[in-house]
C-alpha cells in the first residue's frame, strides 16, 4: 500500500516555538547569523500569517540563555507562552504538555534551539503519542552542522518529516490565489534573492507601460 | 523478502518538468549557476532523445517568477504545456493530474524549482496513488543545501527514489549498443570531464592511423 | 618610513554605489543572498547616517539589469543619480567622473556588482588620479569566490584598501559617544548577531531591575 | 501504532568508550582536532557526573595505537578496564561482552575511534542481541566526513540512534533543577560559546546589583 | 524482533570491481583523485589479501572510457574478467550475472565507477535476488557530491549496507591476530596518517631498547 | 606618485592559450569541470569577437597530454600555433617567443594548464621582459585550488594583474554601446545565470507589447 | 637590499588584547568557537609565560559587549587595564596611546574582536608611528571569513605581519632548551592534537622502560 | 624597470627539508594526509632525481615530535642530516647554517612542518642574508588553513617565492626531453590523476598498434 501523504493543512495544525533564546541563538553555528535571523523571523510572519495556535516556551529567561527574542511576542501577541522552571524536554512540563492537547490539533509544526535536545525530544514524546511531527529544519539550530545532521536522522528514523520554512508557508498556503499580496510579502521579505526578482518585475512592467 | 528494484523503463515513465521557469531560476543556490543550467539542459535533452511523454508546467509566467525557460519548449514542442492558475502543489491542478493520468505511465521521473516545494509536493502526492516516483536531483534547485537535504529526506521517508539525470539516462538506454552515437553526444555535452575525456580517445585513434 | 594610515573620515569622502541593479544582484553567488542583501542595505544605511555625498549610477536599467535596488534611491533622496548608456568603466562616462570631482572629496568609498568589472575598473582609474579607495569587500559582489579573489588582489596592487562595511561604519564613526543610539541601530540590524546579543543584555538589565 | 520514544535514561544505561586511544585519535579527519577533544571530554564528564556504569577498552595499547588516552581512567576510576588482545569487534571479545551484559542495562551509549569500525561493528552486534543503541557522533571519529556518513547510514539502517554528547547529556539530566550548578559547569566548558554567554550572564547581573 | 547484523565473512563473499576503468576515473569528482587512487588501491589489496573471489568487468575499454586499471589485473590475476559489449547494468550481462551466481557466495562487496550507475543498477539488481550487499564507498566515485549522496540514499532505501574500504577490510580480518604483518601493512600503506603512526611508534621502541 | 592604471586595450594586446590539452584539462581539480569548461570557452569567443592576435601552443599532443580541445582552433583558425618539442615554459622556445615579440603587442593576456608552471614561468619570463601581464584566473587551472593560490601570489608578487575573463571582455569592450547584441550573446552563454535574467527580460518586455 | 627579518623578541614587546570581551566573542564566525576559544586562551598564557608587558582594553563593557573574559584577567593580573569611555580606534583613547608608549617597547603583538575594526584600526595608528606590528591572526574574530581576509589584506599592505599564537610563542621562545617543561605544557593544551601525541610518546617510554 | 624573473636552476639551488618528523606530521590538518603524504613523497624523488644538495634538520627526534619519515633518508642517503638540540629556527644552529653556507648556492627550496614556524623562521633568515627563497607550498603543512594562509602572507611580504612541488620540478626540468621516463615517472605516481592519463594513454597506443 502506497504511504499516505501527511499534508499540512492550516486548520489542523499548532506551531511550537522552542527555547529561541537570545542567549543560545547564539551558540547556534550551523546556520550563519543572518540566515537564521531571517529563517526564524520569516516563520513568524507565516505563523501570524495563517494565524495558527502557537505555543512559546523558553527556560530560564532570566539567566544566561536570555530572553524569547521579542519578535515572537512581539508578532504573535495571543500566544500561549510557557516559561519552564526547569525541564529540558518541553513535553516534560504538564502545562506545556496541556497546551499542546487543548489546541486540539494533530499537526505540530515545530523550531527551537537546539535542534538535537529542544527539538527532538518533544518530537520524539510527540509522535510518540500520535502526532504528525513537521520539523522547521532551517529555524532550528545547533552548535554544529553535524550535530544536525545526527539529530534529523534521529527524528526522521521516529517519522518526523522535515521540511523548511518556506515549504511549511507553501505546504499551508496551497493555493497562491487566496492571497497574492500578504503572501507573497513575506517571501520577497525572507526567501534568499526573492526581493531583486521582484524588483525586477515591477519594474519591467513599470518600463512597459510608460 | 528481497526488496523489488524499481527501474526505470522508457516505455513505462513520463516526465514532469515543474516550474522551471527563468525568475525561480536565479533563486537556486545549492548549485553553481552553469552547474544547474548544464543540468537541467541535460535532462531536457533525455526527454527529447527517449520521446517519452513530457509534461511541462508554469505557475504566474508573467509575474516575477519568469517565464519557462525556453530550451524546454524549443527541445520539446510535443510536451503538454500547463500553466497553473494559482495552485502550488502541481497535483492540485486538475488538468496536470489528468494529465499525468492519461499518460498512462507508472514511473514518474520529477524534476524542478524549487525541490522543497515544487517537486516534493507533487512527489509526495503522486507516490500516494501508487506511482513510482524517480527525483531527479541535480535538475531540481533550491535557496540553500541544508533545504535540499531537508526536502530529500523527506521524499525519501515516503518512498522516492533519488537519482541524477546521468543516471536517468543510463538506466533508460540500458544498453549502449542501442545507438552509442547519439547518446553519446549527450554525455559528451554535458557529464562533466567528458567533452576532453573524448577528444583525447579520438585524438589517439587519428594519430594511430596516420 | 613607516607608511601613512590612510583614514576613513566623514569630511573627506563620496560613497559611490555602482550597478547595485536588481538584476546583476541576482548573479552574486560570491555571498549567500541574504548576506549580500544585508551588507548592501547596511551600507547604504551609513551613508545615510553620515550624510556623505553619495553617487549613485547604473547601466541599462531598463533591460536585464534591471533597475537599481529601491532601497538606495529611497534611503539616500540626496544622492546624484548618473544612468550610464553604455560605459562599463563609470570613470569613463564624463557626467559621472565629473560628479566625483565636483564633491571635492579625496577619499572615495566604492562598491558595486560585479567586483572585477564595475568595482575595479573605476577603482583603478580613480587611484590613478590620485585618489584614496576604500572597497567595501561584502557589499560588492561578483559570481564566483575565486573571482572576487582575483579581483581584490588586483585592486590591492594598485594600492586600494579593503574593508567591510562595519568596518567603514566604524572608520567614520570614531568614537561612540558621538551618539550611541542611532549608530548602535544600524550595528544592531545589520552586524550578525548584535540583534540577539542587544536583546540580551536589555533583558538582563530590566530583570536586574526589577 | 506511533513509534515508542526510546529515551534515554541515567538508571537504564552503560557508557561504553572503544579505543580512544591517543595514536588512534590522531587519525580523525572528520573533526578539527580541538573540537573532537572538547567532545571526547565533554562526554567523559556526563559519564562521570551521571555515575553511569562505564566499559573502557583498547586494542594493543603498547603498538602505534597507543594508549587510552588518560583523561578516560583519570576521570573515570571506577570504570571496567578491557584491553582486547587483537578483536576488532569488541563485542567478539568474550570479557567485553561479559562485561555489557553484567552491566545488566539495556541501553548502549557508544563511542570510539575509528566510527565505522570500533563503533559499528559493537554497535550492530548488539542491536541484534536486542540493546537500544545510542551512538555518540561527535565523540566518534574517523578519516574522512564520507566515512562517517556512510557509518552513519549503516548504523541507521539497522535501528541505531544517533546523538551528540550535548543531548545525551541533556536526555539524562531531564531536568535541570536537578542540579543547576554542576550540570552547568559542564555546558560551560564544553558547549562551544557557552564559557562567553555565562560570563556576559554573570557580568549583567553583578553590574547591576552595584 | 531486533534486526540480524548481516557481518562480512571472508567465506561467504565475492568481490565486483565495475568499470574502474582510467578514463572514467578521471570524471570522479567526489574525491581527491589522490585520495579515490589511495583507495582503489587499498581496496584490491584487500581482495588480494583475503583471497576472496573478485569478478572484475568493463565496459568499452578500447574507446573513450579507457582499459580496467592495470593494477586491478597486476594484483588479481586470478579474478574473472568480463568485458561488456554494452550493457549499462553489469547484471544485465548474462556472463556477469552467472560469474555472481557460480561464485556461490551470498555477500557481494560491490564498487565501481560511476557509483550512481555502474555501482547503484547491479546492486539494486543483486539485492532484488536475495543478495546481501555491501557499498564500498570510498572506492567508487562520480562526478559531484550530491549525486554520490542521492545514490547512497537510493542504496540504503533497497537495503545495501555502506562501508568505506577499512570497514570492508576490518569486517573481514576479524581479529588481528590472525595476522598482524600482513594486514598491518595495507593500513600502513592507505589509512591516511597510519604511516607516520607506524614510524613513530616503530623509533621509540628502538630508542627504548637502545 | 599614484600608481597608473594598466589598462587592457583591443588594440595592444595579444592573447596566448597555453597547453589547454584535452589530458591536462582532465588534471584540473580547482574548478569544477563544467565550470572550467565554460570559462575556456568563454574566453576564446572573447578572442574571437575581439579579434585580437592569438598564439596557441602545446607540448606533446600526441601524447597523454592529448591535444589542444577543439574548439581552439575551430574558433581560432587564424591562430598562431606552436607545438613545443619540449620546453616546459612556452618563453625557452624560440618561435614562440618570436610570435609573441612579432605580435608588436604590449599587453599579454595569458592561460593555461597548469597556472603554476604553463602559466606562471612564461608570465614571469614576459614580465621581465617589460610587458604588462593579464592573466586570466579561471580559464587556467591546476591540480588543487591551494596551488592555485600558491601560484596567484608569486605572479603577482612579480607584478602580474589577475582577473576573469568577464574582466577581460569587460575592459577590451570598454562600452556596450560598441555592440550590445553581438557582445551581449557571450555574456548570456557563459556568464553564470545570465541566461535566465535575459530570457525573464526578454518575457517582461514580450508581455508588455501585447 | 635583501629585507630585514623583524623577528619578534620577548625583551622588545608589548601584547595588546583589544576588547576580547564576552559579548563581542560571540559575534565570531570565521572561527569556530572552541577552536577561537582555544587560540585566546593559548595566547593569553603566552603572555604570561613570558612576562612580557601587556595592555588591556575594552569598550562598553557593562553594556551587550561584556566584560573582558575573566581568564585575561586572572591569569595576567599585572596587565594594565584601559576601560575605553567611546573611542573605537584604541590609538584614539590617550591613556591606551600612553600606555603602548611608556611600555618603551618597538614591537607590538596585537589581537582582538573585531579583527577589521578593532585590531586594524590601532595596528595602522602604531605602524604609523614607526612601530612593528605582529597581529596574532588565530586570536582575532570577526563575523566572516571573507572579512578577516579583507582586513588581512588592508594590513599586509601597510607592512603589518601576520602570525598565528603558536607562531608568536615560538618566536619568543627561539630555543626549547629554555625551557622544555613549561613551554610544552602550553603546546600540548592548546596546540591541535599535541595532546595525544605526547600521551602516545610518554607511554612508549614509560613501556620500553618496564 | 621590470622585475627579474627569479627562476629556479639545478645548479645552483639546495634542498631543505624541516622537521617532516612522523609526530608533527600528524599535526598537519591544513592539507589531508593523503595529500601531505603524496607532496612529500614527490618533492623528496624531485630532490633525488637532480640530485641537489639537500640537508635535512630534526628536532627531538626521540621526543613526541618522533623520526624524520624514514622516506626522507632512505631515498636521499647523501643528505646532509642536522639533529638540531633545541633551537626552534633552524637557521640559529650554527652546523645548520654553516651547511647551507657551504653548499655554495644562492636558491633554496625549503619545505617543512610547521609552515608558519620551521619554514617562515629560517626562509625569514635567509632572506635577510641575500638568498632566493622558494617556499614548497604543498609540502608544508600546518594545523589550520588560516595558519598556513598567515604564514604564506608573511613571506610573501618578504620577498619568498612560493610554488608547489610540480612547480619545483618543473622549472628545476626545463625541458621534457632532457629525459621524458625518469621525469614523467614521478609526475606518473604524484601529480593527481596523472597515472589514468598515462593508462588510458598507454591502452590507446596499443590499440591502435593491434
């Protein structure tokens, strides 16, 4: 029997944001600064965007690994936010757990850092109990590309499927004729080269017309 | 059980070209430009030189994502042509499913820009209803490598089947005795090394019969 | 005798930015997209906050080139604008070596796409007229790595000096208490990482004082 | 039925360290050299914090391999000390074999030095004799990056599961209030960047109580 | 049920060298050509070392693709030699096929040139009819990294197993005992940096016994 | 006194291709081949539409070296070409060094296989001379991209300018207006991704006259 | 004239650290961070080893730039410490520019973050001024490679040398008869790989001598 | 007045080989051991092959550092040999540097291990006493890639030429018919990829002779 396909659907799905600290964002060294920057900024406005449930959780905000960056709470203002007193593993913590269950979903779209410790192991507790797991390899981050090559090959073993922000936007938007304008801004916004293409269009068509 | 080999059949196969078009183009960046180009080129040529049934496809040709390129129409002026209104997912345009449908082909060898999107959703749709699914990976393009990887995984997971378009073409021909001229000519053009691997043989065979 | 340091100063200097067109960016493969973009938009916010004369000049805008990005003419309304019709070289169209002149300024700031052609040419027709160049290494780029090498070393036997944008920023800001707040805002948005290490110490700040 | 989460536990597992020996070590390539030695220390630390039962073997320790390399039994006096006399698989070495199964834990927590030879082979021998294996990937080394990507995959294949030593450490500890301080003091020094992020942290803090 | 290790023995085994022909070689990209020589080599001394049945084959060896390395025939003189008269799949010639067969071993150590046909196609072929096959990675190459990758992963997902020539080696030998001098000697030869290991540890044990 | 800028005109230079052999080509390991292959080709179209002297030469063609590809002399039939018996530096043979003097050029555009020996001893012998030296990076190449580097920095320590063969045509060009098509087309075919930007022009401009 | 060989002496230099500081370090990606980590650390106790005089200085310090890393400071607790109120240039701060002057010494051995900004700024000032200057390239940072390489360059030219730590200390030390015990000690904790090949060399004695 | 062409002559060049001891080879990471081994290998029959006069330094060969490769003696058995007792820069043994002194000649080729100290210290001496320097690039090796990139930067500056080892022999041979055999041998077993050209070379003369 042909695998099925488990396809994101905007109405089936929560977006779990993970431990994007200021202070280990910047240990992440598998992505460069600018490039995350713009991953996990463009996950934003696509979370906002859809406006999915979405669920923040952070650990201890008030030491060295800083605050959430405040671009989430900033744009996602009626998210869920889970401070965790002290477990590693999200799914450990009863409240976030319960958050993720009353959001009544099947889909969880999850980012964090580190990809190997805050990522996987919700996922692998998540799919676990069911879930379909979507994991946001490029706004999640780690000390070493390989320690995440090792961690996709963990969760995908657990049948995780990866895909990265911009397919995870595609994978929810469907059909570009919902919307062209608001979608389509956060791609000239985020997608690596896609503002000079626009640009280009604009004014090719601008010329024409005159 | 031994696993089944899934091999490429020029009487069983149709081709998908998606959204290779000269704006989404510029946007690839997990290849070298004249990498790419000489890729997708190559595989044009292999469509053309097995005549097996081709389906192109194009979404907002007159936006900024540019129009097909051209050597695709001109090499093959027998291929469907389906420019999609809106959908994303090419298998979400009714007549791109039909025509896949009445191709009446079990082997489907994918290819386009970019992989993350344009290649993996149609992918992981058409492998759902039962059809063989052959990536071609080096002619399909993304923004970023680790988006490839991500995008491979996953199209993996679900059962496709990775190849390049040098092996598309070994694995259709077969046999070289089927006509090594004009294969050849394909290979010379485009494997990399081969174009001076072949003037060096010929080369020798002339100064041997001075 | 030792050699002179030749100093960045925000009296003597003229930003030239050349062929930043939307369509050439789109043949940098020297930098990731989002770097490039990044360094170019940071540029372009110094010379804005300096308020140094700046020259702006462009070839065929109207064809594949493309326009020059919006984000230049946007952020610097001061700047004199000099589409060219046709000289590779800018130096060698007269309104262009004309405007250098007439700024009156010794030190000329350059950078543009591509490195080897529109940033090398001018640059070493101007430090033959005895001008002092400074090229801003990660805001002009080229689309391969070895050319942009090939280029620098060109440009550093005729005697130009290469510096990053932060580095010009920080060459003609001097010292930081000439204001802290709006210089910082542009280290903060375009420096990889200062955004999250900013958050950070805020953060830490506010929770001290609470 | 979803996939259990074979978690990590410190009450359920034995560390096991193949031939980290100093002659040994100096055939990793697919690491720099201080980033393979921060690993191997940083999980002789978890070993000993953890107070995990610990199997140390060598092969021929007076040849070129040279000795384990000291740090391993300085640090971890307690631990089973098993010089094969030529096995290459460890676990064809009747004293190690023993030795694991006296352990009387079912998950594996392996490392070693060459990744496709100490570590697969021990690592498939026992996945077959029904142990959940835990292969430490940044503790583990070997010539070259394709090595270790083609050991990867074999050890995937036949349901291995792979992690770095930060979240095996991180799996273990579950919760840090369990102990802050001194699961910290091991982030600290061997998470690469967290020396800096812990000293900004602390600076923040004394600075302002002043 | 855990899975069974499917271990080399050097009873139970044949060795394929396909197509590792002097004008293909030069299209291999995906290693150094320094290091793809270290490691054929390395790899036929292995077969000549465990004296396992080899079948060497090619493909139009008086054309472009050039003759079988002559070292393959210097050091296996004794193996079986199948030039083919077109076939791309070796299986698919009938020789090739029952040369397999009547070595009446179950393993097959399969490497070839160039991996993503000469080496992926028989595989496939060889596992589809109960064989167990194992991928000498690091001696068989292709034009490009990522179509090295795509191959593997087309392998593993039919269930070949992947090892790099030492692997092969160490699997076989077992134990070191069984010979220490001989074997000794090809890692000394082709292990990058065992030379220098060797040589050390050969000086200070003649200056101890000095 | 500034330094003054050696500036590459149609009317002074001669170009020489040295030892660009189908053998040594295959040597080339500091670009990719595709790449190299286009850079070559690209510049003897620049030799050809400029129509400057040009001296081809080569050593022992009917040897491993294999001869001189192709296109050289099917682009080039006016070409000078000189086959060395034996003289390693193309300088040490009289005829060469006589077409060079006879040329009554001044400025010597130089490449070949390998750059630091084809390339580097006769730039070096010419420089000394009192020509002015161009050599063209990447349509030269060598077996690793440090000997490249290696090479690079003696030639110009000698006072050789480096740059692409875009920067050749570029600066022979001098203005687009001389001829936008037939210049224009040689970009298009070899300067990486610029065949996409013209075909997305060419469509916009399409589009807008319906 | 042949040039003068300006070799560093320990009775002739000072060692300048210029805002090694905890926020800043974090900003570095042209090393990765325990290899950065590692350098600076190497270095520092070079300082010490030698007891040569040594300035501090920073900028912002309670700010997001950190403190200076407390190990400058404990391990080189006669330094002379210049906190700087704003000057990004160091030379520009009078009190940093005194100190350099009173140490009496004409070599300066400078590092720091950022390498372009904050160690080429002071470097250019002092070789002005008639000193020389080593710049330890391994213990300076910045954001990109490409950026070192630039400032690499902008200091080369002015006669600036460049020198890694290990460099500097071999330099200073000129014979391992000074000292073997001590100066050892430095290498083998920070010099890549020195530690295992003295594990392996002490135990080769150690067992020649049972 | 255009600079002379130092070009390197049998007759009046010395060989220095520093500290290519086994235990700092194993220190080398800026080059692969593959590759080290093979420059090393090559440039030691180069120094056979025009039997220059070549003189080979150590230091504590009975320590960590270990033997000079036995390579190095064994195929150069007149080579002066100068166990140096302590002194880093070889050029401060007084035997050292008598030897150089006696062997009359003005050119040295110096390779060795560590570049950036064992090579740039004497090269920077001898400079400075009137001699031509050509550095082996590629048989020096060091820990890191921007070490070696340093260290080639500072004897550039000095006037060191730098060259590889094909280089070397290629400018020391001349001419190819001074004998093509010998010569080729080495190029046949050291230059990559050269041993298939010469196969596939060989294969087509006896082809065509059938």
């Amino acid at each position: 029997m042909p695998p099925a396909y488990k396809r994101l659907n905007k109405d089936d799905c929560v977006f779990l944001f993970i431990d994007h600290q200021t202070g280990l964002i910047q240990l992440v060294h598998d992505f460069e600064p600018n490039e995350f920057k713009n991953n996990v900024l463009g996950l934003i406005k696509v979370a906002d965007y859809f406006k999915v449930p979405t669920i923040l959780t952070s650990s201890f905000e008030t030491g060295p690994n800083g605050p959430l960056v405040k671009e989430l709470q900033d744009s996602l203002p009626n998210a869920t936010v889970i401070p965790r007193p002290g477990q590693i593993n999200a799914m450990d913590n009863e409240d976030f757990a319960q958050a993720v269950k009353k959001s009544g979903k099947k889909q969880v779209v999850i980012s964090g850092v580190l990809t190997e410790v805050c990522v996987a192991f919700p996922a692998l507790s998540l799919i676990e109990q069911g879930y379909d797991i979507f994991v946001v390899t490029d706004a999640s981050g780690t000390f070493a590309e390989h320690s995440r090559e090792a961690a996709h090959k963990r969760m995908v073993q657990a049948g995780c499927q990866l895909l990265n922000w911009a397919a995870v936007s595609s994978e929810l938007h469907g059909d570009w004729r919902n919307d062209v304008a608001g979608f389509c801004g956060i791609w000239r916004d985020h997608v690596p080269g896609y503002w000079c293409l626009m640009q280009s269009y604009e004014s090719s068509v601008k010329n024409a017309n005159r």
